[in-house]
C-alpha cells in the first residue's frame, strides 16, 4: 500500500490554474454584461427605490 506518486510541479501549477479560473468566473460574472443589461438593472433598481419611497411613512 503504497501512496500514488505525484509530480510537485505540476500539481502546484494544477492549483494555480484553477485559483485562476475561479477568479475569471467572478470576473466574468461581473463585468461580463452588456451595456442594456447594466442600464435594465439600473433601472429596475431606480424603480424599485421610488417605490420604496412612495410607500414610506411620514414621521414628524
């Protein structure tokens, strides 16, 4: 029972890249909107606020 021999390098490399690939995911999960969709969610959220504010209680 021996444990499977592996090559240091490459594994530390294997890591890298998939550290790396992790942090384009979010990159791209970020940035990667079209300019419509970017002014949509900024109008729904816009809407979404005077909404919210019309339906606010005056509290004097």
């Amino acid at each position: 029972m021996m444990a499977e021999i592996i090559n240091l390098r490459q594994a530390r490399k294997a890591l890298d890249r998939a550290a790396k690939h992790r942090v384009a995911e979010r990159n791209r999960a970020a940035n990667g909107r079209t300019g419509a969709e970017k002014k949509a969610s900024k109008a729904e959220a816009a809407r979404q606020q005077r909404l919210l504010d019309s339906a606010r209680r005056e509290t004097e």
